[in-house]
C-alpha cells in the first residue's frame, strides 16, 4: 500500500498546482478586462474551484475575506438551482447575503465543469462590483437599516444558458443600477474569468479521468486537514477569551462587542461568539459566510502558510455564532459593512484570543478597516453617472520579531490603493496630500506600523459621498504591553472656511465614520485619516538604534520619542 | 584589420563567451569562472584567448541589478510635489502574500530623510495648477548641498508624463547648482501614469548611477589598454544594445541585460527554421527563465517588478523566472507531500552528486541516477560526479514516501516537469497563445534534460535545442540590434480623439527614438514602428494594437479602432463593438540593424549516426537501454529514435521512446512525438 500512498502525493501535487494555474488564471482575465477600479486597481476579487457539492478545492491568492464563505454560496444555491438542471455553458450569478452570501456588492459567479458527461467542479470568481443600486452610489449605504437599501438582490440565478446570455436578467440587474456601462463590463468579466478557468480545468481532469481526479481532491483536502490538526496540536490546549468593539452602527451611537472564546483541544478549535452584541439596526451586522471567513481567515494567519487553501483546512475548526447577533445577523438586517469592518474586528479579536498560544505568530491589532469612501456623480466629459468606491490602507500590527507595516490593506483584503494620477484623471478630485502620519504606530518593542492620510479638494462638479468605516474610538490594540495605534478620522472643510469638521459637527449624522449622501460641493475638501497598528511589547524594551532611526526617518517625533521610548532630546 | 563580433554574457558563476568572425563565418565559444569582485577582471581573462581584433563587442551585464538587489547602490535624493512624498513608502498597499504575518513590507531605495517637496502642481488636464517656483528649488539645492552625503537625484512631479515641464525646470535648476550630482528625472526614465511606479524606476535609474558609471569607466578604460577593440556596447533589457555612454546615462535599461540574449537569438532561430512562434525555456543551476517568440518578434513588458514592491516599469522582453533549476531541492513536507524548491543548493554545496558536502538530493541528483547525466561525462568530462552520494541523498526522502530510488528520482522530474509547465503556461495563457501553436526552445545547462518530459505535459509538438545552449544568451548577443523603445501615457478616447495631439506625440516619440539612435552613433538600417495602447473606457489593462500608419487622420484611427475590438475579441473571448476605446500609451520602437552573421552549417549526415555507447535510463514507463550520442559528431539530416541521449559538453539532450530527433543543417536538434 505504501506504494500507492507514495505516488498519490506526487500526483495530488501536480493537480493542486495545475487548479492553482487554472484560478489565477481566471484571475487575469477578470484584472485585464473589468471596469470598476475595486477590481482592476484594487484586486478586489477571489478565483477558486470547488466541488459539485460546494467543497472548495483551490483557490489563488487574490483576496482572502471570500474564501470561507464560498461553501455556503454554492450549497444555497443548489438549493434553489439543483445539480441536474444545470448544463454545460450555464453560467450562474449570485449576491443575496441572505442566500448565503457575504454582502451585496460581492457578486459569485459559477461555471459548471463538464467531463464526461458529469458535473464535476464548479469554476467560481466572487468580485466586488463598485455600484449596486440602493440607498447611495459606490455600495456602502452606511445608514441603511434594511437589507433593502443597500442595493440589488440578486438570488442564484442563470445569467447565461448553454452558453447564450440571458437577456432578461441583464436588463433586470442593469436597470438596478447607477452605472449600467460600468457593471456590463464587470459582470462580462466575471463571466469570462469562470469560461476560462473552467475550460482549463476540463483539460486538466480529463487528463487524469474523473475518478481518479476526484479522489485525489478528496486526498488533498484530507491532507490540509491533516496540516491543519498538526498545527493545531502544537497549540497548548484551553480556553482563551478576547473581546474588541465597533465604534457604533451609523444609526445609533452605541458600542458593539465582538466576544469570543477560543477553546482548544488536542487537535480543534472551537471558536465560539457567545456574548457577541445582538444584530444592530446599521450596516455591520455579519452574515454567517462572513464570520465563518473571518474565524478561518485569523487561524490561517497563525498557523503555516504553506497548507494548501482548500475545504479540508477548515474541519477542525468550529465556528458557534449565535442567530441573531452581530456576528450571525437575521433578514432582513442591513449588513454591507459587515463583509468590510466586522470581518477584520472579528479575526482581530481571534487572533487576540490565540495569541497566549501563539506568542510568535500573533500579531497586535491591525487598523481593521478599508475606509469605504464611496460617491458618485455626473461626468461632465462623458455625459454619463460615475460611481467610485475608494479604499485606503492602514498600519498593520506588531509582530514579535518586527514593525507593523506602514499602509497596508486590512487582513480581509489585499487590495492596492489607486494612484492619484488614475484617480485624477476619472475623478473630479484634486489630491493635496498623501501621507505617513508621524507616531500613529502604537509603542513597543516593535512598533506599530503607521496610518495614512489623505487629502482631497472638490474640483467641478457636485459629488455625493458615503463613508463606511470604524476605529475613530475604539483603537487597534497592542500586545504584551503595546500600545494602542492611534484612531482614524474623517474631516470636512466647506470651501471658504478655515476649520475642519467631522461629519457630525458638520451634517449632524450620527457618526463620525458611518455616514450616507453627504454633497460635496467644488472648493470643499475631506481628509481621510486612517488608524495605525498596535505595538508588541514594552516600549521600555526598544532597541535605542531603532528609536533613534524612527525619529531620523520621521516615524515619531521626537516629543512621542521621549514619552514612549524616554530618548533623550538632541539625542541624534 | 578588426572583424570579430564577440558576444560577453557575464553570470554569477560563469562569464560565457561568444566570437563571430564574419570573414570565416566561424562561431567560437568558450567560459571562464566569473570574478564578481570585479566582473570585468573576468572578461579580459576571458578575451586573452583572442589574438583578432574585434570590431564590435556585447557586454550583458548584472551589474545594475545586483547593486538594486544588493542595495549597494548611491544614496538618492527624491524630490517630489508637495504632499506627496511618502508615495515610494506607501507603495499600493497590497501584501506579498496573504496570511503571512512575518512578511516585511520592503523599503523604497532611499531614506524618508533624504526626500523632499516641493510646492508645484500639474492637473490631470495638463494644466498648471501651481507653478514652480525657482526660488524655491534653488534652496532646495542649497540644502541638499548643506546636507552632504547624496549621490545621486530623483525628480518625480505629479503628472510629468502629461506636461514635463515642471520637471525639466527643476532639472535645469538643480544640476546648474549641482553640477557634480548626476539627476533623474521620471519624464525621461518612464513618462507613463501612476506615481508611485514611475518613482520606483526613477529612484532606481539614480541610484544606481554612480555605480555603473563606474563601472563602465573601468571596463573602458582597461579594454582600452588591452588594445584592439573598436565599439563596445553594452545589452539593454529590450534586448538591443546601446553605447557604454547611453548606459551610463540611463542605467536603469541594464536591469535585465544578460537573459535577454537568449531571447535575441530565439528570434533568429525561429527565422533558421521558418517557425513564426517560440517559447524559450532556459534552465540553469538555481533559476529558470521563460519568455517567447509570436510571430517572429520577442514579448515586451512595462509590468516588470525587480523583487516585490520595486517596480522598474521601462520596456524590457518579458521574461519570467521561476526559482526552481537542477540545484532545487527535493523535500517531504510536514504532510507527508513530495515538494522541489524553492530552496536551492546553489554551487556551493551543490547537488549531492557533486561530493562538495551537499546532502540533501537535487533535480541533478534526480537526473544522475535516472542514467540521463554521466557521472563520467558531465561538463565534457571535467567533473567526475559521485552517484552513491546521489543515491544516498535521494534514498532519504525515497523512504518516508515508500517508494524505490528511483521511483522517487521519477517523482521528482514529475514535479519538476509540472512546476516549469505552470511557468511556460504563464507566458503563454496571459498572453492567450495556445502551447499548441508554439516550438519549445530548450537551453541552459538543464534545459535540454527536460525538454521532452515538457513538451508532452505542456502540449507543445516540438522541442529545439539549439546549438550553445550552455553560451545561448552570449550567443545571442553577437546578432543583436540596436534599439530604443519609448512610450508616453497621454490619454484619450475614441468618442473624442485629437487627431492633432495624437500625431504630435507620436511624431515626437518618433523623432526622439530616432535622434536617440543617431546620438549613439548608430546611422545604418534605421527603421521605426509605432503602436498604441488601447482599452474600453473603464478598464485598466491595455492591448497592444500596431499602428501601421504614419498619420492618424479619420480614416486610419478607425482601422485602429477595428483592429482592437478584433483583437479584444480574440484575447479575451469576447468584445463589446458599441463601446468607447481609451487610448493610454502612444509606444515607438526604432531600431538599427547590425550586421546579420551568417551562421555556419554543417556537412550532410553520412549514414545513420552511430552511438558513442548505451547506457540504462529511466523513464516513466520503466528502464530502458538508450543509445548515447556525441553531439558533435551528428551530421545535417541525422535522424534519431527514442530512447537515446545526445551528449554535449554543456548539457545533455533526453529522448523520450516515443520521441524522434532530426538535426537540421545549422545543428538544431529538433524533437517530435512519433
């Protein structure tokens, strides 16, 4: 037997590798032909494969917040698309959080693998579409208190049939939406990324004939199942609590607890959220999909990286969250914050509750949000409604051994921020300022890495902007006696006027970071300061070296440099 | 009289060279070992065995690139508008690699300290938001002078590649008060949108300046005392050449100076045997470099990223390298999963099989003990190789998987086989070319060991291996051109072209690639070609549409037009006829064709080849008896039949059973599936 033990290693190492090839190829496609800037600039997107059950068997590395609710999708949908009605050139489309999805701007999009005459894979691409309809442009509408304000549902439904678009559910989607030219051309692209991918994979299984090519699948997700328990094994077994807290919900301003407890055993994890706050009437609440990633995505980030993606990781860990809370929201609840600021305050808090176990892999909190600037408006020059949603980056916790990284995308993301000469030539903005801010790093051994800002002029044209953030009171916890990052901010200046605002001094919304359909007029300017990262560790314990080079470089000041670190003035 | 053209491809272990006499029509090669201390000690050891003059040598260099990959270059001053200076520091946000919380985000080239702002803007529109104020870069060069200790500037301004005004302003400014520090400006270096792209080049081209400049002072200067070499040129990442002067002055074109020569003589070998497409597959010890031929012209690319977060976006031919070649390292996993890579063992230890205190078993280890490399005959004999050793490293991973030696050395080659299909697919599938419209060209010192295993699993019909392939980039070096490729982001749409615009910067790019050529020296053979880059408005990615006409006027844009949705629909499956096309990037190549060598060929075969000895090799199917050949005694029109092994003293070429070889009359050992 060892025999054939031996080569199903080396075969399941070939296949894992050529479905890797086949989504990012997928991925490629999607990059070079989609519209909105969340996707092409941003990578806002995931390619992966997955079983005719739904089981994911691959997936690249584009972004990771998708990746542990993809299961759900699918078997919701083939609840309401069964197997043996789907052909091959079928294409299916789905967003409806309540059909197991992650929040409405996050369009999956599914190709059934034929070989042989048998379903036997799906090609999947979820991809964020910047404009969905609803209450504002860009998605976010960060007031919305039901699901049916923040956009189109759309249910799992076949957007092409035997490889011929259906019509009525293009018109349907489009005439939901601001930017019909915009999402024709994205959904195009989610289209044509599965087509590829799922001709590449027909390739490849036919190759190896579908049995034997299922039952090396089946192999690969026993064998990161198998990674997934040795690591977990390394862990000390116990019970480990953590909490943190959204700032509010945009609608009231109340704090929101995330509560867990992490209990390990031998070779599982339980990761219960228990204690969680109930659902809110604002857009953070959390779907399950969502909860079930943002658990799995904090567990892949303290265990070996080199475990391959794939359903097999995820079944020694249980995720408990009770209906009805924040983390587990009921219909019909708003929750298109959720995907975006809950995920990274629930993995955050997580990795908080892990890191007694795994003082070398754990991290201090990181800024935990991507900001979600959205607006839209008239373009003059091309007579047609613009909609942007516009992501920022944020400083990134300490590890033991190094420095948070400055400006770097939330754990749920890794998306690329869009130059300002990109932004500038779409956008009726003019960029005054991109910058580092100085001692935004929380304190430590290692230090916290650094939060950004951004200052933007209105140039021409009326814009109507919403924002969906947090962290502007809670702060990015440190760790082992760390200090906390500092708070993010969202400030307005009327043209004319000398003094900066938040936008509830100035619109009197509810929150400072969570708010809808604000006009920005020419000669108005915004400034978008985003959190820096928790620090690892006494201050005290600081390498003088590394401080004296922070103040050379201009990352503290030298003011934060004697407080925190007591470097002495003139201590150059 | 001077005649020789001479071909000098400095690597990390070995500097290769090539001589073409044109009179003999001879083409010699030889190497010796690299002296990175000081490259160029190497180069005159080498060019001792010349006793002919030469009239034009080719030097492929990595200098540029290990002082970036080193961080050994100058300390660089970034100047920059106001507000804007921590744009080379934030990057694009984006991480290596998700779930990795050890991975460290890489700092730019330069300190935050040595940057500076100035108060100037340009609109997207072109229009001057706030004008540069003089007054204000004088002090700017006082304090960078007051400050001491920077070698070299950068100047990066917000929408350069729109006006350049700003920046030639600052220029002019700065070298007059500073007239000992050699300046950058990014209109110059990468005249294309987005800021922090175009700041990664430029801080790149300026700090790296001084040091080449060096080293091309040097290497004049000790050619010069050696005597008898008229031109010296130095390879360009697009693959022509250009003068040690144009070098000094735009270093950051030697990026990726040597690899590039294989592709320069892939293009030649496509034209030997009237093949349109190639892909080339060049195996060394630690890397394997991938990157093709469509239609007679090698792939370019502005996406290039010397190591994750530095960008260095000028046009270049677009090769890709994977970390994996014979020196990769064969391992179990904690899963109990064979894996190869990417750790290599290098040269030193090196494989097992090399007996320099290497254990751990490697690809060659592999190839060793499958009978594919001689242990009496590697490196034409020079290096006995230890095969207990490779068996010795190769049985301690061979167990925990349960299977045989040589089972194992298989599973290895499979894995191996798989990994460069991935790399071969990912030159070809990005590009949407099917493997099946493509010849494979194998070389490097183990590209021929696995060309026949590739091309079943790549679907690619043919394999090559061209003659050299031990030397193949310094032999590519003796048939190169001289060429500048300049690009311009200046952006537009179909719904509103400006035909006058569009012929006034297609016409300066035109004129610049030309005077560039002409200020080199390079007069003869001139010829230019001019393409756009174009997409549907909303997306962010271009395609490449040629530009077969010197004028845009109504007529000749709409060709365009068409020729994109065509192309659109033949890339991506799909075209949307109705919608807007952007216009992003106006591009001119201009070259100047050097001389053609006229490349030997060989006698007819007289019968059929006659093997030098058998030996046992191991294939997937089992171990048979294979006929081993001495390249060098195959003659125009052999004919070979697998199982056999074709030796050469830089590599060996496997047949697979199933497989035919022939050789043409250049020497190509051309492979097919029976």
């Amino acid at each position: 037997m060892g025999t054939s033990k031996a080569t199903d290693f080396v075969t399941m190492n070939i296949i894992e590798s050529s479905m890797i090839s086949a989504c990012r190829e997928m991925g490629i496609t999607l990059m070079k032909t989609s519209y909105s800037t969340i996707f092409n600039e941003a990578l806002d997107f995931t390619c992966a494969i997955a079983s005719a059950e739904g089981e994911m068997w691959a997936v690249a590395e584009f972004c990771p917040a998708q990746i542990g609710g993809m299961p759900l999708i699918i078997s919701s949908s083939l609840k309401e698309i069964p197997l043996e009605t789907i052909n091959p050139g079928d294409v299916i489309v789905h967003n409806d959080p309540y059909r197991g999805g992650l929040h409405t701007p996050e369009h999956t999009l599914f190709c059934p693998v034929f070989v042989d005459d048998q379903l036997v894979a799906f090609t999947v691409a979820i991809g964020h579409v910047a404009e969905v309809g609803g209450m504002v442009p860009g998605g976010f509408a960060s007031e919305a208190t039901e699901i049916f304000h923040e956009g189109i549902r759309v249910p799992p439904v076949k957007i092409k049939k035997r490889g011929e678009d259906v019509e009525e559910v293009w018109k349907l989607w489009l005439a939901n939406v601001r930017t019909p030219r915009y999402n024709y051309g994205d959904m195009r692209a989610l289209i044509s990324g599965v087509e590829v991918g799922a001709e590449r994979l027909a390739q490849t299984i036919s190759k190896y004939g579908v049995d034997h090519f299922r039952k090396i699948c089946a192999d690969l997700m026993d064998y990161s199942e198998a990674r997934m328990r040795a690591e977990i094994r390394d862990l000390p077994d116990g019970a480990y609590p953590f909490h943190d807290f959204m700032d509010n919900d945009g609608v009231t301003d109340q704090e929101i607890r995330i509560n867990v407890e992490c209990f390990i055993q031998d070779d599982e994890i339980v990761v219960d959220f228990e204690g969680s706050s109930p659902q809110v009437g604002g857009p953070i609440n959390a779907t399950l999909g969502v909860t079930w990633s943002a658990a799995y995505n904090a567990i892949l980030h303290l265990t070996d990286p080199s475990i391959p993606k794939n359903s097999g990781c995820f079944r020694p860990i249980h995720v408990l969250a009770p209906a009805g809370t924040v983390v587990n929201v009921d219909f019909p609840a708003p929750e298109v914050g959720g995907n975006t600021e809950t995920h990274p305050r629930i993995a955050g808090a997580v990795i908080g509750a892990l890191a007694p176990a795994s003082p070398e892999r754990a991290f201090a909190s990181e800024g935990g949000t991507h900001l979600n600037f959205v607006f839209g408006g008239q373009d003059k020059a091309n007579d047609e409604y613009f909609a942007c949603y516009d992501i920022e980056v944020v400083g990134w916790g300490a590890t033991r051994h190094a420095d948070g990284n400055d400006a770097t995308d939330s754990i749920n993301g890794n998306c690329r921020v869009t130059p300002v000469e990109v932004f500038e030539t779409r956008y009726p903005w003019l960029t005054e300022e991109v910058s580092l801010i100085p001692d935004s790093g929380g304190a430590g051994a290692t230090r916290g890495g650094l939060g950004t800002r951004r200052i933007w002029t209105c140039l021409d044209a009326e814009i109507t902007c919403s924002q969906l953030t947090d962290r502007h009171v809670h702060q990015a916890w440190g760790l082992n006696g760390g200090g906390s990052g500092t708070s993010g901010m969202t400030l307005y200046m009327a043209a004319g006027s000398s003094e900066w605002q938040n936008m509830m001094q100035a619109f009197g919304k509810s929150s400072t970071s969570k708010w809808s359909n604000v006009v920005i007029k020419p000669g108005d300017r915004v400034e978008i300061v985003t959190p820096g990262g928790g620090g690892y560790g006494s201050p005290a314990e600081r390498d003088p070296e590394l401080v004296q080079e922070d103040l050379a470089e201009g990352y503290v000041t030298a003011e934060r440099a004697k407080a925190d670190y007591g470097l002495g003035a003139g201590g150059d | 009289m001077s005649r020789l053209t001479v071909g000098i491809d400095v690597g990390g272990t070995f500097t290769d060279f090539v001589a073409y006499d044109p009179e003999g029509k001879e083409v010699t090669v030889w190497k010796n070992l690299s002296t990175p201390a000081n490259p160029t000690d190497g180069v005159l050891q080498g060019l001792k065995q010349l006793t002919d003059s030469i009239r034009n040598l080719r030097l492929g260099t990595t200098v540029a690139t290990n002082a970036i990959l080193e961080r050994r270059g100058a300390r660089v001053g970034y100047v920059t508008t106001k507000g804007f200076r921590d744009v080379p520091f934030i990057q694009r946000g984006n991480r290596k690699h998700h779930y990795d919380a050890s991975w460290v985000k890489p700092k730019p080239l330069m300190k935050r300290r040595d940057c500076f702002e100035l108060d100037e803007r340009m609109l997207a529109s072109g229009a001057v938001h706030k004008a540069v104020d003089p007054a204000e870069v004088e002090a700017m060069a006082e304090e960078i002078a007051a400050r001491g200790g920077i070698e070299a500037i950068a100047v990066n301004l917000l929408f350069s590649y729109v006006t350049p005004d700003h920046e030639i302003a600052v220029r002019d400014i700065l070298a007059k008060a500073l007239p000992d520090v050699p300046i950058s400006i990014s209109y110059e270096v990468l005249p294309k949108w987005k800021e922090y792209e175009r700041a990664s080049t430029t801080i790149a081209d300026a700090f790296v300046k001084p040091i080449v400049s060096r080293y091309l002072t040097d290497l004049g200067t000790r050619l010069k005392e050696r005597g008898g070499v008229e031109n010296v040129a130095i390879i360009k990442s697009n693959g022509g050449e250009m003068t040690t002067d144009a070098a000094a002055a735009s270093p950051i074109h030697m990026t990726v100076s040597g690899p590039t020569g294989g592709v320069v003589a892939a293009r030649h070998i496509a034209a030997q045997l009237d093949v349109g497409n190639l892909v080339t597959f060049d195996m060394g010890g630690t890397s394997t470099d991938c990157s093709t031929v469509v239609d007679g012209q090698e792939s370019f690319t502005t996406n290039f990223e010397i190591e994750f977060g530095v960008p260095i976006q000028v046009p270049m031919i677009d090769i890709r390298t994977i970390g994996a070649g014979g020196g990769s390292i064969a391992w179990i996993d904690k899963g109990g999963m064979l894996r190869v890579g990417p750790q290599s063992a290098g040269a030193n230890p090196g494989p097992a099989c090399y007996g320099f205190g290497g254990t751990q078993p490697t690809v060659t280890d592999a190839n060793v003990i499958l009978g594919r490399i001689s242990p009496e005959n590697f490196l034409g004999g020079t290096m006995a190789l230890d095969m207990a050793k490779a068996r010795a490293a190769m049985q301690a991973i061979a167990e925990p998987l349960g299977l045989g030696v040589e089972e194992t050395a298989l599973a290895v080659l499979r894995i191996v086989t798989n990994n460069m299909t991935g790399a071969l697919r990912s030159v070809l599938t990005e590009r949407g070319q099917d493997p099946r419209d493509f010849a494979l060209l194998a070389f490097g010192g183990a590209g021929p060991l696995h060309v026949a295993d590739l091309m079943g699993e790549a679907s690619i019909p043919t394999g090559v291996v061209p003659n050299h392939p031990g030397q193949f980039s310094a032999f590519g070096f003796i048939m190169t051109d001289a060429r500048v490729d300049l690009e311009r982001t200046v952006q537009m749409t179909s719904s509103r072209f400006d035909l006058d615009r569009a012929n006034e910067v297609m016409g300066q790019l035109v004129s610049d690639a030309l005077g560039n050529l002409k200020a080199q020296g390079y007069e003869q053979g001139l010829s230019v070609s001019r393409t756009l880059e174009l997409r549907y408005l909303g997306q962010n990615y271009e395609l490449e549409v040629p530009v077969e006409f010197e004028t845009f006027d109504a007529e000749t844009v709409q060709r365009a037009w068409a020729t994109f949705h065509d192309l659109h629909k033949a890339r991506f499956g799909f075209n949307i006829p109705r919608e807007v096309i952007e216009v992003i990037t106006f591009k001119v190549t201009a070259i100047s064709v050097r001389e053609t060598p006229h490349l030997p060929t060989l006698p007819k075969a007289s019968g059929a080849p006659e093997p030098t000895a058998h030996r046992q090799v191991h294939y997937d199917d089992g171990a048979l008896q294979a006929a081993v050949y001495d390249r060098a005694s195959l003659g125009d029109g052999a004919v070979i039949e697998g199982p056999a092994l074709v030796e050469e003293p830089a590599s060996v070429t496997v047949l697979r059973p199933d497989q035919t070889l022939t050789v043409d009359s250049h020497g190509n050992l051309i492979i097919r599936n029976r």
